[in-house]
C-alpha cells in the first residue's frame, strides 16, 4: 500500500470543535459524523461546575479536529452546570418517584468501618448525605399525613403539607456505582414492624432479581427484630425465587441499625455480578435502568437511571436528575467514580 492509502486509513476527516455550542447543538454536530466503517461516534458526556461558562454549555471537548481513525471512536465533551450553588445538595427530595443516581455518591475512607460505626453513620462505604432521598409507603397516605394523621398505637402521626417524615414514610436511598447497587431503608414510625427483610426485588432493563434480609440461621428479619438491642447487626443477604434460592449472596453485605434516637434502618449492597448470576439473562454491559421495589413498603418503584453512556464503561458521566429538585453534584464525586471504574477497566 502507498503513502496515500495508509493516510486514507488512518486518519480520520474532521470532528469539529462544539466548545461554546449548548450541549444539544454540540450533541447534533456530533452525530453529523460517520467513522469510516459507516458507525456513529460515540458522544460521553461528562457535567461540572464552573464559575467561567454559563450552564448548558460545553466548555471541554477530547478529540477535535484531524485525529487518527481510532482515536475517533470516542467524542468526550465536558458540559457546565453553572456556578456550583452555596446550598446543601444533599437535600432530600419529598415524594419523588425516581431516584435517578448512576455515578453520583461521596466513598467513605477506611478509618469508617462497622466496629465505630454508629446508628446514623453509613456502613456500607458511601456517604449517604451524597446520594438523593425519597419518601415511600405501601399506598400514597398524602392525605393522612397532612390532614387527619396517620395512627399507630393511639399516637397521630402527620407532616408538614406537602412534606414527608420517617413518621409517616419510609425514607429510601437507592445509588448503583457500576459494581454494587446500594440501598439503604429508614422504616417509617407508623409501620406495623420494626423492620421488614422480605420481597426486595431489583429490576435491570425489566430483568428480575429478588433477594431477603435475615438473621443468621433465620429466614427473614421481618418481625424477629423488635428485641435486638441497640446498635449496628449483622444480616445476610439471600437469593429468592430462583435457582438459588435460600443461597447466600456471595459478595452482599447488609446491617440493620437501631437506636433510641432514630428509627430503624436497613443499609444493604449487591455487586452487580451477583445480581447477574442469579439471572443471567442481565445484560450488564449494556445496562440502562435499575429499579428498585418492596411491595411491603412501597407502592411504586424507585427508578437509577444512566446516560447513553453509563459511567463503568469507562465515561465520565456524572449526573443526577429528581423531579422537582435540582441537578445535584459535587466535582469531587466525580472524580473519585471515574478513578474507582478506571481501576476495573
């Protein structure tokens, strides 16, 4: 082959440069592009603060102009959000339905292991004031809360109008990080349990997994834990409703947390994989949706929800969208999901 042919096939024509561009008009540049053998590119967006450009605007693009075919592939633009806001972004979101956190979450260091743990600290590696909030019930008792209280034990119990409260609600967290799915539950003070273990169903891409929390040598903590006393316990993880059933998941961890000041809570974590081997039709590189659902708990499920390009798949896609809330992120967040996926690419 001349000099001409191996020019022809390795370098690429031109990607054009999108700083400046909204992320719709940078997005449909983009995708004007066809690679050489007929493909599109592959658009990775990632989402910052920045005090420079105003939001909505893409402020970093890798690569822009003549590259070589194989660096083509992949097109990695750096959109703004704005000035980063002075308020708590940790805040919770009242009545949200969608708990959307792929690649967002605070990792804890080594020195916050379970023997200091206490009933309001994490115990299962990540911040929990970092990752979005929602209030759930087995039906929506909105007007119970707000107006005539709901009852437990001749107490009336209500919140604030057009707010939530572990009295009246189950407070929900639900975070996937691209190897483990993490959940953590505050069981609401009017429940009729101190704490339930069963029907912890996972759904990826519609794909069911289904999992218990017990004690050890007992089939669920559903009504077995009211006499525990205070502190952080040790539960395990077990696969339902399948070939596995009754088996430990291997590489699961899970506690349940009890104090005299706060309400009963359950802190779980699942490695992917795991959820995988218990139904294998998962596809897990291509993931887009993981919901979760207790049908004891809840009466419409809690929605993770990734980009085109979800963050293990080497992006540095971080973002969070709740309804009616804020685009909630923190740079360092980031920066520490892109290095842990980087690890285990």
């Amino acid at each position: 082959m001349n000099a001409l042919g191996w020019i022809c096939m390795w370098v690429f024509s031109l990607i054009p440069t999108v700083i400046g561009m909204t992320e719709d008009e940078a997005v449909a540049a983009l995708q004007e592009i066809a690679l050489s053998d007929g493909s599109d590119v592959e658009i990775i967006k990632s989402y910052e603060y920045s005090s420079e450009y105003e939001e909505d605007i893409v402020f970093e693009q890798t690569p822009a102009g003549e590259v070589y075919a194989e660096e083509a592939e992949k097109v990695y633009i750096t959109i703004s959000m704005g000035e980063e806001p002075n308020e708590n972004l940790a805040e919770v979101t009242e009545g949200a339905g969608s708990v959307s956190s792929f690649g967002i979450a605070s990792y804890l260091t080594e020195e916050n292991t379970v023997s200091n743990a206490s009933p309001t600290t994490s115990v299962v590696g990540i911040d929990w004031d970092s990752v979005p909030s929602s209030y759930e019930f087995v039906y929506d008792n909105s007007d119970s809360c707000w107006n005539w209280g709901v009852w437990k034990d001749g107490v009336c119990y209500k919140s604030p109008p057009g707010e939530y409260n572990t009295d009246v609600r189950h407070l929900m967290q639900f975070h996937c990080d691209g190897r483990y799915v993490y959940l953590r539950i505050v069981f609401a003070t009017v429940y009729d349990q101190d704490a339930c273990g069963d029907n912890y169903l996972f759904y990826l891409d519609g794909e069911q997994t289904q999992y218990q929390l017990a004690l050890e040598g007992e089939d669920s903590i559903t009504g077995k834990t009211e006499e525990l006393g205070n502190g952080v316990h040790q539960l395990v993880v077990e696969h339902v409703d399948s070939g596995l059933s009754g088996e430990e998941a291997t590489g699961a961890i899970a506690y349940l947390l009890k104090s005299e000041e706060a309400n009963t809570e359950v802190q779980m974590k699942i490695p992917l994989s795991e959820m995988w081997t218990q139904n294998t039709v998962i596809d897990l590189e291509n993931l887009n949706t993981i919901e979760f659902r207790c049908y004891p708990l809840m009466y419409r499920n809690l929605t993770a929800s990734g980009a085109d390009t979800l963050p293990w798949l080497g992006a540095a896609v971080a973002f969070v969208v709740i309804p009616g809330s804020t685009v909630l992120l923190r740079r360092r967040n980031k920066k520490k999901v892109k290095e842990l996926h980087e690890e285990n690419v």
